[in-house]
C-alpha cells in the first residue's frame, strides 16, 4: 500500500503544489490522480519515487517512509511510465527494455531473453525488437515503455499520463492492453491522467484534485459518478455522469431482437455485420447506448464470440430497459 500522510509541497516562491494531502493507495490496485492542469497530482506522483521530495509529511510505502530509504533501491523497485514513452534514441527496442534487469545484474542474453518476452506481452512481435525508437509509432512506443518499466517485475508502477499522446484509435487499444495486462499481473500502479473518462475506465480508485492542490473527492469510478463530493467534482465529471455509469452496468441482459426484423442488415459471408456497430454480451451498457444513437438505423448489433450477429437492439428498447432499471433501483 502507498500512503501520503498530510503532505504538503511548496515550491521556492511560495507557490503550494500539494496542500495536505492524506491518501491511501491500495495493493494490486489502479489509483488513477486526475484533476485540472496545475492541480499537484504529478507532483504528488513524483513524490512516490522520491523524484519530488515533501516539504512537510511523508509518503510510505508498505508503512516505510520512502525518504528513510536508499534512493537506488527505492526507484529499483518502481516501475516508472511517462509520456512519450521516454526510451533511450540509440539503442534498440529490444536493448531499451533490457537496460534495467543489466543494471540488476542479469546477463546480457537473458534480459534479452526476458525482453522478448515482454515486447510479446505488451502485444509486439519479435519483429520489433531490432528497430530504434524513432522507427516505432507514438502507440507502440508506449508499449515498449510499458515493457521496460515492467522488466525488472517492480511491485509498484507509476504512470504520468502515459497515454495522452497518441490518438484515440491508439488509446483506445492502449487500454485495452493496460486493463489485460493489469488483470494478469495485479500492480499497484499510480496514475495521473487530466481525462476524466480514462479515470474511470481505467482505476478502481479514483481520487480528484483540485486547484491549489487539495484532495477534492477519493472512491471507485462508480462511487465518484453516483455521488459527487460538492459542485466542483459534480462539473469536472460533467453532466453527462449519468451516461458515464453505464460503463459499470452489463449489456448481458439487454432485450435483443431478431436480425429479421432488419431487413436491410448487411452481414459478410461469415455472418459478421458491416457498417454497424457490434457488441458482446461481456460488453457495457455505454457501450451500446453508444452506438444505437451514432447507428443512423438507430440499432447496435449483437455479436457472439466469432463476431457473428445473433440479434439486434433498437434505440427505443434500450431507452425502456434503462427506464425499467431506474424504476427497479431503490
């Protein structure tokens, strides 16, 4: 567990980045800082690995304060992500993630070894392991940042808005990814982000900042959306808060109509829809609501495991099932 006891950081000048900040992280979990610019959740991040260090307070790390620990051993044990990736311009792929189990003491042909195998996680083919940095995408960069903070198998990752500078279409497998590897792995991982929506798909805890650096709101995506703090959470999460919640309720249960009732649906010859938008029964509500109202048919596409379509939802049912839903909730 991380904890911040009544941190304060105050930069030469006056100026207060962090204002009395008491925070637990917990084990194996995603605590996701997110906040407007200039509100101290990178500061407060940067405090974990000692990168910033408190003007008054401590930050411990499984009730060890990081300050009473060697600097060298500490970062050893963090994996760090930042954006852009940050990776090394004259060595390979395949060396940059390799860098830190060297410096631990690994053989050169088994960090190499180990590296393969993270490039391969992190969904990169061997292929990539002999380019050089500028020879990779913004979005595979941050995979192979990802790899190398993982390289050393630290218990604890840090990650400063690592997906903000790729496009969406980019992001969107990122996370993917991120949540995968996560589920496999169980990190405690601390991350600053300024999107809203990625914060709440991707923590399990969100806690969010103020301006001043102050600790407006800490609990889980669905906590947070149901129950703002005061009217400043209340905007920061928007008034579309009510769409947002339902990434947390299950599409399984969905009134889903047959393809027949849709003359014009148009399938390939593996019965998979073109030119509509496809859902699980695994996936969200958002998710559906999503693409019934993009859907010019007003309708979003049921697929089974294969992607084969096995029915339809029209806009008006999901509109009822919601209404149905509200009525049943106490």
């Amino acid at each position: 567990m991380i904890t911040f006891e009544d941190v304060v950081k105050v930069y030469p000048g006056g100026s207060t980045a962090v204002d009395h900040l008491s925070l637990e992280l917990p084990t194996g979990k995603t605590t996701v800082l997110v906040g407007p610019s200039g509100c101290g959740k990178t500061t407060s991040l940067r405090m974990i690995n000692r990168m910033v260090r408190p003007t008054s307070g401590r930050v411990l790390i499984d009730g060890r304060d990081v300050a009473e620990q060697d600097e060298a051993l500490l970062r050893r044990g963090i994996g760090y992500v930042i954006q852009h990736a940050g990776l090394f311009p004259h060595r390979t792929v395949l060396d940059n993630v390799a860098t830190v189990p060297m410096l631990l003491g690994c053989t050169r042909k088994q960090a190499r070894t180990d590296a393969l195998g993270l490039l391969e996680r992190v969904g990169l083919s061997a292929e990539f392991a002999k380019r050089y940095p500028a020879q990779l995408s913004g979005g595979q960069q941050q995979r192979v940042g990802v790899a190398r903070a993982l390289a050393a198998d630290p218990p604890i990752m840090v990650m400063d808005e690592p997906f903000s500078a790729v496009d969406p279409v980019v992001r969107e497998g990122l996370h993917r990814e991120f949540l995968r590897l996560q589920k496999d792995l169980g990190k405690t991982i601390a991350m600053v982000t300024h999107d809203i929506d990625e914060a709440i798909k991707l923590g399990d805890v969100v806690a969010i900042f103020r301006q001043g650096g102050r600790l407006a709101q800490v609990g889980t995506p669905r906590e947070v959306l149901a129950n703002p703090a005061d009217d400043f959470v209340a905007e920061f999460v928007g008034r579309d808060r009510g769409l947002r919640s339902l990434s947390f309720e299950s599409a399984a249960d969905l009134p889903v109509r047959p393809l027949s009732e849709v003359g014009d649906l148009a399938l390939d010859d593996a019965g998979r829809p073109v030119g509509y938008g496809s859902f699980t029964r695994a996936d969200s509500l958002r998710l559906v609501t999503d693409l019934a109202i993009i859907s010019p048919a007003g309708i979003a596409v049921r697929v089974d495991a294969e992607g084969v379509a096995d029915g339809v939802v029209r806009h008006h049912d999901l509109v009822d099932h919601l209404a149905a839903r509200r009525r049943e909730q106490p």
